[in-house]
C-alpha cells in the first residue's frame, strides 16, 4: 500500500511509518483556513476501511504517539484515483452529547469534533482529503472545495470554530488522520475495536451536525 502525500500549498505535513502494511498514520498543520491535504492509498483487496481524526480532542494514535488537542474541525472526503468522490463529506461531530470513538476537548467546551467513519470500499486506488469545516468539497475532486481561493483563506479567522462569542472556540492548524484497513483473513488490526464500535454503511459516511448554520460567522 502506498502512503504518498500530495502537499498543499503552504502546508507541513508529515508521513509517519506504518505499524503495519494496512495501518497509517498521517499528522500536519495547516498555515490558513481553507488548506486541503491529500493522501493516496491502494487497495489490493475489498475491505473495511476506518478513518480517524485526532487534532481536534487529541488522543493516541495508531503509531502510539500522544496527539495534542486543539486543532481545527475536520472534513475529510473519500475519492477513487480519478477524483471522483466515494459517498458524502464526513463531518466532524457529532456536537454535543456522547462522543463515542472521538475525544473531546475540555478547553473548548468538551465539545468532540473530530471526524471518524468505517467504510466498505472494493479493491482499487483511492484519495482521502482533509480540510476544515465548512471548507466543503464541491464534487470531484477536480471542483475543489467551498473556499478554494485567496481571498477566504481565513474564513474562520485562523482556525476558529465559526461560532459567535461567547461560544468562539479558538483553534490552531494541526491536524492527525488514522487509516486502518482491515484484514480480509479475519486476523485483528491494531484498535480493531473502532470498527465494531462506530461501523456504518456507506450511505452513513456524513455524521450529522446539530449547529445550524445560522450561528456560524464566515468572514471572507
């Protein structure tokens, strides 16, 4: 499986080893708001695949390695190697209530919104990508996203949640994804327990948000 990175624009971002040949580990930072990063990866067989986001409430990640809180919400967006997207955007959320596979942040609120599915994808090529919400994507991956250009680069004001004060939650441009894939031979994965723990079909990949929209500030 290949783990290569294509960089955006003014992004760090760095490709940790796998643990194993199905097990990856992504981690960066974002310099504005509406930075997307992309990752490849390749199916050799048809499997369950699970993606985890830890920059907003930290956590271990699959490399055993402590990931801060504080990062942005992310929005991450499943692609075949043509660009064209494979079901919905997966939200980050839900806000409010038991977060389940994602942690919460006690400095903001304890609200958890990181982005977590478990999908069922045939053997093949595949792009994931991850960006901030509400950055969100357009279609294939050749539209782009809600705030592709310079003049929103900021529309969060540098990695805020968007919502008005008092409830404005400042965050910063880190971020962390996990990919699991799992073994078609039925032997355990690393935290093999998120697949029974948060699986959902295909048709679920986008997790609900319960904020409307009309309480989000978007300055371009």
């Amino acid at each position: 499986m290949s783990g290569k990175l294509t960089l955006a624009a003014l992004v760090f971002a760095s490709c940790a080893a796998p643990l194993s040949a199905n097990t990856y580990s992504f981690t960066g930072t974002f310099a504005h708001d509406n930075d997307v990063q992309q990752f490849d990866f390749t199916l050799p067989f048809d499997t369950q695949i699970t993606l985890r986001t830890l920059g907003y409430g930290g956590g271990i990640n699959l490399l055993n390695s402590t990931i801060l809180a504080g990062g942005f919400e992310p929005v991450l967006q499943l692609y075949t190697a043509l660009g064209i997207a494979v079901g919905g955007e997966i939200d980050p959320g839900p806000n409010g209530g038991p977060c389940g596979v994602r942690n919460p942040d006690p400095s903001r609120g304890s609200l958890c919104e990181d982005a977590y599915a478990s999908v069922f994808l045939p053997a093949g090529d595949y792009i994931v990508a991850i960006t901030q919400y509400p950055n969100s994507p357009l279609g294939t991956l050749s539209d782009g996203f809600l705030y592709d250009g310079v003049a929103n680069q900021d529309f969060n004001n540098g990695f805020g949640n968007g919502l008005l004060p008092p409830l404005f939650y400042q965050g910063n441009g880190n971020f962390a994804l996990d990919i699991t894939v799992a073994d078609p031979s039925g032997a355990p994965e690393p935290n093999s327990a998120w697949l029974a723990a948060g699986a959902m079909a295909l048709a679920g990949l986008s997790s609900l948000r319960k904020r409307p929209e009309s309480a989000r500030r978007l300055t371009n």
